[in-house]
C-alpha cells in the first residue's frame, strides 16, 4: 500500500455504488479505482485495478458476494480485504462470507464515518469484527459438536488469547487483561491463526464459535 487505500466497490445498484464512492474519494487516503454491478465482474476488477480492499454487496442476481469472496481468497496468493455490505445484520450469507474469508461486514445503512473507518481498519491489515453479531450468526446458523479445535494443539494460553479476541479485544487491550507484553500477545494470536488455518481474526472467530470452543449461547464472563 502507498499511502493511498485502493478501493473497488461491488453492487447491483448503481445508487448504492455511487453514494459509497462520494464518501470514499472524499477521503485524501483513499481512492475508489473501479466499480463493478455483480460477483462474477470481480476477478477482472481485481486483476486491473489491485485494490487493498472490495466493498461487496453479499447479494447480486448472478454471482453473489459470498461465492467471489471464496473465488478471491482460494485462486489469489495475496488477496484483497474484503468487506462484505449486507441490509440485515442477520444474514446468513454473510455467515457464509466470513468463514469463507471475509473481514468483515458493513450494513448498508452505516454512517459515513463507519464506512471509512472500516476501509480503513481493513487496509491496515486489523479485522472488523462485531462480536455480538458474529456470535448471533453463529447461534442461528448451527455449529459442530464437541470442540473440533481440539486437534489444532493450541496451548492452554492460545485459547484464552482466542477467547478475548472473540470478544473483539485488540492486541493491547488483551495485553492489559492478560498482563503480557503487546508483542508476546501478538505471537499468539499468529500461533492461533497458523494453528487454525485462519486467514485473519475474524475467520479464527468464526471457527472457535462454529466448532465449539466457544459457545455462542453462554455469555461472556
């Protein structure tokens, strides 16, 4: 990245597309490089344009958000960060576009300030996650019995990093709770993402709800 955030905007409604690109090449550190109306346009947008990040509807008529997400993440070494935008929070399709490599969602009636932020804290390479929701989807779309993690091997102190991180910690914040040092925390979260074959925080969330490590229908402590 340069300085500035390459962005390609995905939606079937050209309304839609035109109100995030006037909030998005508003901003000096990011530029909307190409607009795309369906899924099965993205792998050509990508090519071209190399953004950092895909604001993608989850729903479109032909190839929708979650099948190119998957396209994007399993045929690219390097992939964009995508964020997938969705009218209901609830979504099962955005379930699907987290664990499928997604870094996050956006509800198409976020504040503008939200929608920047969020490019923003993708670009830099932090996940955008939403503890509750991630846990609501979860809880709605089923999960594994037992703890399918238990063969990943992660450490005793792994686990708890992984838990604080499902409630939407970041490094320092975990730091402080844990009472580690920033950098040891962030050795476990990338012992934990290795160990999980997560390509970020929020897929390793999602695997630790889905698989039953964490219950999604025990609140947190």
């Amino acid at each position: 990245m340069d300085g500035v955030i390459g962005v390609v905007l995905v939606d079937d409604e050209e309304l839609v597309r035109a109100g995030l690109r006037a909030i998005l090449d508003a901003e000096p550190d990011i530029e909307v490089r190409g607009e795309g109306a369906d899924g099965s346009e993205v792998p050509g947008l990508v090519r071209r344009h190399r953004p950092d990040v895909v604001l993608m509807d989850v729903r479109m008529p032909d190839v929708d958000g979650l099948a190119a997400t998957r396209h994007l993440v399993s045929t690219m070494p390097e992939p964009p960060r995508v964020l997938v935008l969705t009218t209901f929070g609830n979504d099962g399709y955005v379930y699907d576009a987290l664990a499928a490599g997604a870094t996050g969602f956006l509800l198409k009636r976020a504040r503008p300030v939200e929608i920047v932020q969020a490019v923003r804290t993708v670009a830099a390479g932090e996940s955008l996650l939403f503890p509750v929701a991630v846990r609501d989807l979860v809880a709605t779309r089923g999960r594994c019995g037992g703890d399918a993690l238990r063969g990943a091997g992660l450490t005793d102190r792994e686990g708890e990093v992984l838990r604080w991180v499902a409630r939407g910690l970041s490094n320092a914040e975990i730091a402080r709770e844990l009472v580690l040092g920033v950098e040891t925390v962030k050795t476990h979260v990338g012992n934990v993402l290795a160990k999980l074959d997560a390509r970020d925080r929020t897929q390793a969330v999602v695997r630790a709800y889905e698989s039953g490590f964490i219950d999604p229908f025990r609140p947190a402590d």
